[in-house]
C-alpha cells in the first residue's frame, strides 16, 4: 500500500483589510485547520461568505476534478457529477483542472490544462470554464486554439479581471517554451507572450520536506525540477499584473494595460520590472494594500512581500507540507491549499 495523503485546507489572518499604521506591529495568527479530506487539492477558491471549492491535483488524481467542501472532511463533486466524468470522456467533462478564480459577478472560473498521462491517456483540448455560483450553470467558455496553447504546454494559473473583461494565465512550458497568455472575454481572442528571461526559471532546486524535486529528464532519467512561471497575482485596481518562476526568487510586474491593448512583444519585454523578492513557491495572492503573500515550498511556510520591498516570513507550520494555492475568503482570512505532493519522510 501506498502512503497516506491527506488534504488540509488551512486559514490564517490575513493583511487585507488592517491599517498600515507608521510604526505599528503586524502580527500573524495561527493557522486553524477548515478541512482534511482524502484528495490533493490543486487550486482552491474561496467567497466571501466561506464557500470553498477546490481543483484536485491532476498528479493524483481522484473521482472528482472539482469540488465543493461541504465539512471539515467532506466534499461533493461541483458542479455536478457529469462535468466530473471520466478523464477524456466528452466535451463537458473536466479533464485536468487547476487554475481557479471567483469575480465579483459570483461565477466561478475553471482553467482546465487538458494534460493525460502519456502512456494512458492522450492530451484533451484545454478549455476555460465559467459556472454560476448560484446553481452551477455553465456560463462562459473559451476552447484555447493550437496558436495560443500548442502542444506541450501547461496552463497552469490565472489572475482574473472580470471587469475589463480579461484573464491572465501563467504557462510554466514544458514542452513549450513559458508563456503568460492573455484572454479577451469579450472578443473571445487570446494571445500567447512568450518573449522575456522573466518567464523562465531560474538556477534553484526545488526543495520539499529536505528532499530536491526532481522530473524525468529527455533520456527518462529523473532532473532537478526547473519550473517556470507559475504564481500570477493582479493588483485590486487591475493596473498592474504580478508573477514569477516558481522555481525563482524574484516577483515581476508588468502594466497589464499592455497585455490588454496587445502591445508587441519587445515593449512588454522592455515593461517587465522586479517587483520585489519571494520564495521559491507554486502559489500567490496579493491584497487591497499591496502585500503579497507566497507558499515558501522549502520551509514550510507562508512569507510576506509588504510593499516597500521587505519579505518576511508569516508564519511556518509543519502541516504547510506543499502549500499549493492561497486565496482571500471572508474579511482577515488566507485560505491555503496544502495538497502534499510528496510523502513525508517517517
């Protein structure tokens, strides 16, 4: 038999929504435990009233690629069990979701990369999603075309600005070579950016629980992970869209009015800017102050990026064992996504 995982969705106080007061001490909270379910939990998405939905990690898959938590360890297929049929069995069928995000209209977006498992199940299409929150009607599909997500590519997370209309979403490659890829909603266009070193990972192992990650390399021998791209976060006012490797210690930022008015490559080459330090992480979130917080994958942990440029760690807990995701729930709260990849040594 193999090892146990089990899923933690934890929530700690968050710095959303306290004063930034000269001088005045910031202190974090205790990690409280919201649910222990028997699935990894890829991405999660949370509203403000506490509804919390989660992808389940396509390298461990289970019965279900989207869930609703419904306990502290229960869950119910969202929005139906159909959409959570069979890998590769229809067209309305999630395949490998991942990416999620909530916007202010009440839906909630899918991002579904299509990626198999090469020696059982070829690739799917990938597809962007959106339900209603209310009763789960699909409302918004976008089908991503070869040109935008040609084969070997991996759309992995987005940042959602549902007001203008557009979606960002980071491609850490593999096949491909890394990408941010903007979504017109209106105009059903997408464009893929592939063209700055910022995209790309840089020189770091990836370490886990004292353990370097690796991936199979070409001759099928395992590599030292180098993952690019990943955490992509946007400002509360939309200006400005945040990312970075995640196998990476710097945080990026470039004005998303370029990637929305479809600047060429060399000028959103030429805006990319460092925004700051961070970890090595998969997942980010950034707040109405401009703090932004990163799962610290080596340290178990949670560490802050404040806006005048100081990273700090926020809090370490041994249950962070792969923190995945992070997003903002009710007033004060982080919600994490610990999905656990690798099984804790004994």
């Amino acid at each position: 038999m193999g090892p146990a995982f089990t899923a933690l969705l934890l929530i700690l106080p968050s710095l959303v929504t306290l004063p930034a007061l000269a001088g005045e001490q910031l202190l974090p909270g205790a990690i409280e435990a919201v649910a222990e379910l028997p699935i990894n939990p890829g991405n999660l998405a949370v509203t403000g009233s506490g509804r919390v939905f989660a992808t389940v990690h396509q390298f461990r898959r289970a019965e279900a690629q989207l869930i609703e938590v419904t306990g502290p360890n229960s869950y119910r297929p969202w929005p139906d069990s159909a959409w959570n049929g069979p890998f590769g069995s229809g067209p309305e069928v999630l395949n490998s979701a991942l990416g999620i995000r909530i916007d202010g209209q009440d839906r909630l977006w899918v991002l579904d990369n299509g990626l198999g498992d090469p020696a059982h199940q070829p690739d799917q299409p990938p597809k962007l999603l959106a339900f209603a929150l209310a009763d789960g009607r699909l409302v918004y599909r976008y089908d991503f075309p070869p040109e935008t997500a040609p084969p070997g590519t991996f759309l992995n997370d987005l940042a959602m600005d549902a007001d203008r209309g557009f979606v960002y979403i980071a491609d850490p490659g593999g096949g491909q070579a890394p990408a941010l890829v903007t979504l017109d909603l209106g105009q059903r266009t997408s464009r893929r950016f592939t063209a700055s070193p910022a995209l790309q990972a840089e020189d770091l192992d990836l370490v886990v629980e004292g353990r370097v990650i690796g991936l199979p390399g070409v001759d099928g021998k395992p590599q030292p992970a180098r993952i690019a791209v990943n955490p992509i976060t946007l400002s509360a006012d939309g200006e400005t869209l945040y990312f970075g490797a995640m196998n990476g210690k710097t945080w990026y930022q470039v004005p998303a009015r370029l990637l929305r008015e479809g600047a060429d490559d060399a000028t959103l080459a030429a805006a990319i800017a460092k925004a700051g330090p961070k970890p090595v992480s998969d997942g980010a979130a950034t707040d109405a102050l401009g703090n932004h917080y990163f799962t610290d994958l080596s340290h178990n942990a949670i560490s802050l990026l404040s806006p005048d440029g100081k990273l700090e760690t926020l809090v370490t807990d041994d249950r962070l064992q792969w923190p995945d995701a992070l997003d903002f729930g009710e007033p004060d709260w982080l919600y994490i996504a610990v999905n656990q990849l690798i099984a804790r040594q004994p």
